[in-house]
C-alpha cells in the first residue's frame, strides 16, 4: 500500500515510535559455517597491499500461503529491496510456496510479494500499519519470512463529470483508514484511472469496506497568486467531506460492486484571523490549531499551510469543506499561565477572513486521590498521575499537570474551554479507575464542562483493585487464534460513544489471539473483532451503530469476571457500516 498523496496531511504531526503488538521478526537460524577460501587463491588486497577482509552473506527465506486454506502459492514474485542492493532482487516461489534469496550483505531489507488473484503484500503490513523491514546481520541466515496472500476482489465503477457526462482520465482510489502517529490517514489500496466512458476497475482488494476517492489530476500541483492550491478529491457517493462518505465492501469471488458518482471541483479555502490575549495584551508566543468537530476525521489542514505572525494573526489555507474547531493557546508572560481560546466555523468552499480569538485564562481541578484495597497491598500514589484530556480525544491545550503527591493530593492547571474526564495514569495492575466525585455527583462519566473562564473544581478520584473482566480469545472460521485483531467493547447508549470513554472499549489481540479488559462498569454491551478496521476506526459513529447490531451481546453484573470467545468478523458482512 502507499499513501494517498492527495488526501490532506494532519495538521500537527506528533513523532512516536509504534511496536505493533502481536508482530516479531523472524529468529535468525544458524547456518553451517562459510567456507573459507581456497589456499592458492590470492585474497584482495586493498591500497597498502594488505589483504582485505571478506565480508560473510547471508540469506532470506519464507513460504507464500493463501491466507484462507493456507494452501501454497507457487509462482508468487517476491521482491527483495535495499538501500544495501544495486538493484530490486525478484525470484519466484517453488511447487511448495518456498522462496529464498541468498548471498546477501548485511542491511535492512524490504520484502513485498504478488499473485495473480490475490492481493499484493508487503511483509509485516496489515491493514491498519505499515509494513516493516527486516534486519539481516553479517552471515545470518533467516527463515520463517512467511506471506499469507488473501484472496482478491474488484470494485468497479463510472465516474461521470458535473454535468453528468463520463469523466476520462480521472484518478481512483480504493482507500482505508490507517493510524499514522496516532491519528487516522487515509491509506491507498489500489489505484486505478477513468477511460473513456468513466469506467474503472480497482483490482486486488481484500475482503473489507474501502472509502472509493475520484481527483482530476490537472488539479494536482497548481497555485495561484496566493500560492500553491491543493485541491481535495471527491469520495463516494459524490462527497467532498471524508464523513459523509459512504464504504464500499469488497467480497472476494463475489460479483464486484458496481458504483456511479459525481466528480466536484471545489476550490479550497482560506480561514485566516487574529489571537489576542484579553485587554489586547502582547503575546509572547502562541500556537493554534484546527480540526474537524469530529476529532477522528481524516480531513485536515497541512502543517505547511498554516502560518501565524508576530502580531498574534494566522491563517490556515487549502482547507477543505467540513465544519472545524479552531484552538489557539499563548502566554503573555515567560513563567505565567497559558490562556486559551476555541472557535468554530464552517467551510464551504470560500475564504473565511476575521476570525477573532480571544485569549483567556484556564481552569483548575484539584483533588484527592484515594486508593480501595481489597484483594492486594495500597500501591504507592506519588508517581501516578491524574489527567484531565478533552472528551473528544484531542490533545492539544491538554495540561501535562497533575502528579500525585505521596498524600493523594494533585492539582491539575491550565484547562482549556470544553468538555473534560478524569483518567489516572500510570495505574499498576491490578489497579483501575473506580469513580470520580465533585461536590457530590459521580462524574466519571460525564466529565467536567469548562467554559473558558478561569474556575476551579475540588474532585475526589477513587482507584480500586477489583473490577469486571472481560476476557477471551478471537478465533477465525477455521477455529485458529487471530493475533492482532481489533476487538471493541460497546455500550448499548451512544451517550458513552467518546474515545476517553471507560465503557467503550478498543483493544488489539496479542499473538495468541487473547484480550483483556478490565474495569468496565455494570450494564449491557456488544462485542465485536476484526481485521478491517483500526483503532480510529473503531470510533466512528456509524461502524459502532454497526456494530451495536451485529455484536456478541455482553451483559456485566458488579465486579463479574466473563470468558467470552469472539468470532472474526468480516466488516464487509456487516450490515450498516457507513461512515
């Protein structure tokens, strides 16, 4: 897969080194000793005269299978590629699915493997992370670097310009979500371009739903006098705002789905103002952000095209239709506080100019932080943390205070305007969230709402050693482990649909196909896993409603512990997914 060069980047990009669960390299297999080289043979030798050292080779093997019967690919290509190699190295797979590359130098190594039928991979990929590289050491011989293709689909289509005639030469793209540091990007699965009539066809698909893209491209890469435009594509069924796309599900050796829609030409938009503390007081730095209202949106401004002045204005541009929040923060003192400020606005497609926003203090939360032991010893509070992140899962303007002291008190400063729960970090197991208390009222759920003056509230935070468990193992229709599934946890009410919310839960399976979760609250839920959606998909509005129907029912009692074994399934097979 590569990235979809026309959907637009996230506006803040956040540096973090992700380990995929449930993915190891394969072990490096000794191998019998190297040869040494015949005694009458001069060895080189290098400018000095002195004989240079001969470098050990290593090799590279592994087994294409079809992902469904694990039966053997023969005639697979596998392409071996390196910074370390003049050229890609291919070699096709034996009667068996065996294939091997040998005499390699030491490097880092890209492996990626095709077949007619089947969909492309690249090992280590999945659906929802990147592929990886595989380290090989002097004279290492690996094994175990195995493939496992899934069969393929086709999605087919017409793309048809404003004014209903065939669009020839548009660009089409089959399209998934993909976490890439920590916030969802839209990922291309196939490509494909428009003839004549507007027809394509998206090849090599496997099982699942796909956001399907049209862009013109006589559109990418031009300007004005402004400065360089990046326009968006249009999405399925005729969209031009990535939420109000409907997915398209792929079933393989079914008849392919067959789509028509609308491709728009919609200039992108300027959003420009000033920020300005209270009583215009000088700024001595500042920052400002947008986002969708909905935080788990793909459509964003791009980090470069968004610049702020000395004098506190900014501007945002190429942003794209959708309704935004726009944050700022700033200091008017080197060691005060921050003051913040939110805005929001809808784009449709024309400049939008003389936002003003205003500055103003946070709040603070400051509190006890009490402990319940029953089954194992009072951990010890000083090095926890109690965090109070927006509802909608957004971090920026979030406060890093909030250390517990030694005697359970915390104070948490710096708070910006909106929707705020209380979570404790660094809890050790057994240890989970049990309540969190204000002036009488559990607002563990409901959180805090903050309107952007300065206030402060006195909460009581409780943490517990028992709780619920849920636990089980995925297995697919074969009856095998999954690792690395995707498994949610829902409540039945969409008042607790938020991504800091503990009663919906969003978990991955280890490499034995096992999960865990631990804490959540008395009341009936839907379980669900699968391989085709991510974490930021498992937050969207229209999967959960999916999967609120089409879930195993879970019902928890106070402090009960449940086995509950899942079964894979197959989003494309699940009714009502719409995003």
């Amino acid at each position: 897969m590569c990235l979809a060069g026309r959907v637009p980047a996230l506006l803040v990009a956040i540096g973090v080194l992700v380990i995929a669960r449930g993915t190891a390299l394969p072990a490096a297999i000794a191998g019998p000793p190297l040869l040494s080289p015949p005694a009458q043979a001069e060895r080189p030798r290098g400018a000095t005269g002195a004989p240079q050292a001969v470098l050990p080779t290593g090799s590279l093997a592994g087994t294409v299978v079809a992902s469904d019967d694990r039966t053997p690919l023969a005639r697979a290509r596998v392409v071996l590629t390196s910074p370390a190699l003049t050229e890609p190295r291919v070699t096709l797979t034996g009667a068996d699915g065996t294939y091997q590359f040998q005499h390699l130098p030491a490097a880092a190594y890209s492996l990626s493997a095709t077949r007619t039928g089947y969909a492309a991979q690249e090992y280590g990929e999945r659906r929802f992370a990147p592929a990886m590289v595989v380290p090989l050491g002097g004279g290492q011989r690996l094994t175990g670097i195995d493939f496992a293709l899934a069969p393929a689909g086709v999605i087919a289509g017409r793309v048809l310009d404003e004014d209903d005639r065939p669009f020839a030469g548009a660009t089409i793209d089959a399209l998934v979500s993909r976490a890439e540091n920590g916030r969802p990007t839209l990922v291309s699965a196939a490509t494909a371009q428009s003839d004549d009539r507007g027809e394509f066809r998206l090849t090599g698909l496997p099982a699942g739903q796909y956001y399907v893209s049209a862009f013109d491209p006589a559109f990418d890469g031009v300007g004005d006098e402004t400065g360089p435009l990046r326009y968006t594509p249009t999405y399925y069924p005729g969209v031009s705002v990535v939420e109000q796309a409907s997915r398209v599900g792929v079933t393989p050796g079914a008849d392919p789905p067959r789509i028509t829609f609308k491709l728009k030409i919609i200039r992108p938009s300027r959003v420009s103002g000033l920020m300005a503390a209270e009583g215009r007081r000088q700024l001595i730095n500042g920052a400002v952000i947008m986002t969708p209202i909905r935080g788990e949106s793909m459509n964003v401004a791009p980090t470069q095209d968004v610049m702020i002045l000395p004098d506190g204005s900014f501007a945002f541009r190429n942003v794209p239709p959708g309704s935004y929040q726009i944050r700022a923060r700033g200091q008017v003192e080197s060691e005060g506080a921050s003051l913040f400020a939110t805005y929001k606005v809808l784009v449709e497609g024309r400049d939008i100019v003389n936002v003003q926003l205003v500055l103003l203090p946070g709040a603070s939360v400051a509190g006890q932080l009490a402990a319940e032991a029953v089954r194992s010893p009072k951990p010890g509070l000083a090095g926890l943390r109690v965090r109070a992140p927006f509802a909608d899962g957004s971090s920026f303007g979030d406060a890093v205070t909030g250390d517990v002291r030694a005697d359970g008190s915390f104070s948490i400063t710096g708070l910006m305007a909106g929707s705020h729960v209380l979570t404790v970090e660094r809890l050790p197991f057994p240890w989970v969230l049990k309540s969190v208390t204000y002036r009488g009222q559990d607002i563990t759920d409901t959180g805090l709402d903050i309107d952007g003056r300065q206030q402060k509230f006195d909460v009581r935070v409780t943490i517990t050693d028992v709780a619920s468990e849920v636990s089980g193992v995925v297995r697919d229709a074969a009856g095998a482990a999954v690792p690395d599934a995707t498994v949610v946890i829902l409540p039945l009410s969409e008042l607790f649909w938020t991504r800091t919310s503990r009663r919906l839960g969003v978990l991955r399976t280890d490499a034995g196909g096992r999960y865990r979760m631990r804490g959540l609250p008395v009341g009936e839920y839907r379980a669900l896993a699968s391989l085709e959606m991510d974490e930021s998909e498992a937050y969207r509005p229209g999967l959960l409603r999916a999967i609120r129907t089409a879930g195993v029912p879970l019902s928890l009692a106070p402090l009960e512990e449940r086995i509950l074994d899942l079964p894979l399934t197959s989003a494309a097979a699940t009714p009502g997914v719409r995003r």
